[in-house]
C-alpha cells in the first residue's frame, strides 16, 4: 500500500459471508473510494442462489442512511447483463413509466474483478412490508384485475410509440427466444434428450390421436417452414423479457393494488422486442403455478392457456380469467393503435405463445413433467397456427409419429381421470393416488393395507369385501370406509 492511501474498510460480515471474494474486494474498494460503508439488513434470496440479493443500509459523511438493494449478478451471460439492460430500460424509456414502473439505480454499478457486477436498486415502493411480489397474491380473487392493469401498462403505458415491421414467423419465434435457440442452447439439448432431435412431428401420451409440429425444430430450422410462408406486420418496443409474477412487485396492504407495481430483474429486457411476448409469458407463468401431474388438470390447463372456451371448474375460472383479461387487453390495444391490422396481431400472438411456452421448456431447473407440458403446449399452438395457414401438412398416419415423454398406460390415465373427475380436482395439497386391482395376491394385498390412507374410492367395490381394503381391516385393524365408487 502507498503512503495517502487508505486500507479498504473490511465489508459487513454477514454480507462477506456470502459473497464471491471478487465481489467482497470489489465492494471493499467502493467503500474506500466514495467514503460510504454497507451495513447487512437482510437476504431477499435463500441458499445457493445464482445472484444474491440483500437489503443493505448505506452511510456516508454527506449521506442520510438510505435502504437500498444489492444485487450481486455472476458472469454468466444472462445475469451479467442485466446492470447494463436496466440502465438502458431507464433511459430509453418514457419518463412517466419509468417513474411509476421502474427503480432507479441510486449508485453506479461496480465491475468487479471476474467479471462479477453489484447492481445497486432502490426499493420498490419505498417498503419491503406493504411492497411484494404479485406471485405473493396469487391466489386473490383480484388477481385477473392486478395482471390486467400490468398488461395494459406494458402496452400504453410503456409503448406508446413502437416499431412496425413486417417478419416472418420463423424470425419471430427467433427473435422471442434469443439465445434459447441457440445450436447448443437449452431446447436444443431438450430436444436431444428426448430424442426428437431431427423429429419434425410429434404425439404427447395423453392425446396420442393428434400430431403436432415439434415447436423447437419449427424455431431452430428455417429449411422446415414452406416457401409459400407468408410474412406479417409484427410490433416491437420495450419487452420486459422475464415477466412472471415474481418480478413484478405491486402494494399489498391493506389490499392488493396493482397502480404503482414495479418491475424488477430487467436482465432479459429489450427495447425492440415482440410486444405480444411479455403478455404471453406473464399468464403462462400464472398457470405454470398450478401445473401438476394430474392428467385431467394438465388438459384443463392446456385448453384454458390455448384459449378454448370450453366449461372449466369454478377453481379454474380465476385462471381463464387472467388469460382472457390479458388477450382482450391486447386486442383492444391493437385496435385502437393499428386499425385493420388484426391478423397480423392474432399472428404475433399465436407465435408468442409458441414461445412463450418454448421459454418455460428451456428452463433447465423446472421438473420434466412442467417442461413436457410447455412443449406440448408451443407444439399445439404451432400446430393451430400453421393450421390456419395451410402450412400443416402432418403425415398421414399417426401410428407412424414419435411421442414424446414417458408412455402413460391408457388404463391407469383413465382410472385416474376418472377419479380425478369424481375429486372435482385435487387442489392445494400432495395427493398420491394408488391404483389398486383386485387380484392383487394375498401378500400384496396385506402391504397394501398398510398405507395410511386418507380417504379410499373405488372403481370395484368388491375390493372392499375382498382385496386389500378387507385386509385393512382384517389385518391391520385399520378403521376405513368405501366413501365413493366410481362408476
Ligand atoms: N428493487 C427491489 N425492491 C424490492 N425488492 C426487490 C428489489 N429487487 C429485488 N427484490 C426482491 O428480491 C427478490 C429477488 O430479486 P430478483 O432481482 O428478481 O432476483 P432473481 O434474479 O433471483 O430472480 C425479488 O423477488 C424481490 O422480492
Ligand atoms: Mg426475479
């Protein structure tokens, strides 16, 4: 060290903790260099999560203490970027949004010494108490009115000037998807997995009647899209990118209200996106929060975010509710800014969809089942879409075409979904259902037994008088009741 200048000032210990060793020295240097000193509140993120984020308190000799947001972004690309993004989303967008919408960076970003970053924030809405995540009231019977006021804001609010331009709908689907469709980006490594690498159509287990387009070859190889594919006039401007609940951050207390909701985490913003994407990815990601492996609610789910208008239970009618508020808000935008442009609109939502669900399935960390389900959902709407193009030209016979997943045997699919039926959809909890036949031998028939079972519904209440729910009571002494059978 040289004379005159000064031994940087150690962090916070309990931010130490948890920080790389660049980040910590990088922090250290700041200290020194603006005089100011940060002091730990708390973590906003658990465990071993990619980019830390705490509440820390900032004092300095000219400085009232102020509550900021630390971020800490790792060099991956993704996360690296965002420092860079948010500060082009703030200046390039109009002042009313960014006032309202956004937070403001209160100190520069510091560059830290492997390519680690500190992105600093203000808090949203000036409180952690009364601000939090919309994911936080999802189930609100408001939900449907807070994602609607999100959406409209996104469109008049954040956009009210945009970019025309006539594409292709394979140069939008690429330009949703960015790196996602990149050679040996996420869905291409998906596709490998599954084996429908050079697969152009494909069958999911649980309608194996119908073939679909395999969305991510649709978005990875132009050479499948017919030369007769039509171009359309598609619009761009600011696009959040990661639009799910968990980064739009609305007032809570004393009721949830949507009017100042911030947005967060602009690590994947655009200024020149698809404007139709952000919309799609906000009410995917809402019913991607009630996915489950249930068959009955995985085709409900599938129907409600394709937009089908068949009857759906009353638990599902919120959802159909958010998705339907969003599409209108949409479509009520395009009308009033670009008249007799509809088709071209209806298009560049069909498409964000495709992606839209294509983003979840690139989502390394989401359970096989969820990323199953996505795919079949882009596949579906890209099949409808070429459908109405009079692009789809499937072969013929669909015995001949891969399925993809794991192969359900139709019988247990079905005893399932009739249970399920008779349920009226299992919600909230875990449930495990076992199948249960009667000739089952004497053996398995007494393990069977055993289970602690909540509640017992049959499809063959013999089983009760013979199989394993008699010798639950006969061998196991377990008090139980046939309380349906399923018919
Ligand atoms: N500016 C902010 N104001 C208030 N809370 C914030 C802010 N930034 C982040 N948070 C909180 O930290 C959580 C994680 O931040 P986020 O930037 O979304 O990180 P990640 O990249 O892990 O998704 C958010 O869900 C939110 O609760
Ligand atoms: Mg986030």
């Amino acid at each position: 060290m040289t004379d005159g200048e000064s031994a940087p000032q150690p962090l916070d210990r309990n931010l130490a903790l948890h920080l790389e060793g660049s980040v910590v020295n990088g922090l250290e240097k700041w200290q020194v260099s603006t005089g100011l000193t940060l002091t730990y509140d708390r973590w906003m993120t658990e465990g071993r999560t990619r980019a830390p984020v705490a509440v820390v308190l900032v004092k300095g000799p000219q400085l009232p203490p102020l509550k900021i947001i630390l971020k800490a972004c790792p060099p991956e690309r993704l996360t690296s970027r965002e420092p860079r993004l948010h500060a082009q989303a703030l200046s390039g967008s109009p002042s009313e949004f960014v006032n309202r919408h956004l937070v403001d960076q209160p100190f520069e970003t510091i560059e830290c010494e492997d390519k680690w970053r500190v992105l600093f924030q203000s808090i949203a809405g000036d409180s952690l108490r009364l601000v939090r995540p919309l994911s936080s009231v999802l189930q609100d019977e408001g939900l449907p009115e807070l994602v609607e006021y999100v959406a409209k804001s996104l469109l008049q609010g954040w956009n009210p000037e945009f970019d025309t331009r006539k594409v292709t709908p394979y140069e939008l689907l690429r330009s949703d998807l960015g790196s996602k469709v990149d050679r040996n980006g996420p869905l291409a490594k998906f596709m490998q997995e599954q084996g429908i690498a050079d697969t152009t159509w494909v069958r999911f287990s649980s309608d194996l009647g119908a073939v679909v387009p395999n969305a991510i070859l649709w978005a990875l190889d132009s050479s499948l899209w017919p030369p007769e594919t039509e171009g359309f006039w598609a619009h761009f401007g600011h696009s959040h990118g990661d639009l799910h609940p968990g980064n739009v951050l609305i007032q809570v207390d004393p009721a949830p209200r949507a009017n100042d909701f911030r947005l967060i985490d602009l690590s994947a913003y655009m200024p020149n996106g698809s404007l139709a994407k952000d919309l799609a990815h906000l009410y995917l990601s809402v019913i991607g929060e009630h996915l489950s492996s249930n068959p009955v609610r995985r085709k409900n789910l599938l129907a409600l975010a394709l937009g089908d208008s068949q009857p759906s239970s009353l638990e599902l009618r919120g959802l159909r509710e958010v998705v339907a508020r969003v599409r209108r808000v949409g479509a009520a935008w395009q009308a009033s800014t670009m008249k007799s442009r509809q088709d071209d609109w209806n298009d560049q939502t069909a498409l964000a969809l495709v992606a839209g669900g294509l983003e979840f399935v690139g989502l390394r960390n989401l359970g096989l089942s969820q990323r199953l389900w996505f795919l079949q959902l882009s596949c579906v709407a890209l099949g409808r879409y070429l459908e109405r193009q009079n692009l789809n030209t499937p072969p013929a016979d669909p015995a001949t075409v891969r399925v993809v997943g794991p192969l359900v045997d139709p019988e247990i699919e079905l005893a399932v979904e009739r249970l399920a039926e008779r349920c009226g959809d299992f919600k909230g909890t875990r449930s495990v259902v076992a199948v249960l036949m009667a000739d089952l031998s004497p053996a398995a028939s007494e393990r069977a037994s055993k289970f602690p079972w909540t509640a017992v519904m049959s499809f063959d209440p013999e089983l009760d008088t013979t199989g394993s729910l008699a010798a639950a009571r006969q061998v196991s002494g377990r008090v139980h009741r046939l309380i349906v059978s399923v018919r």
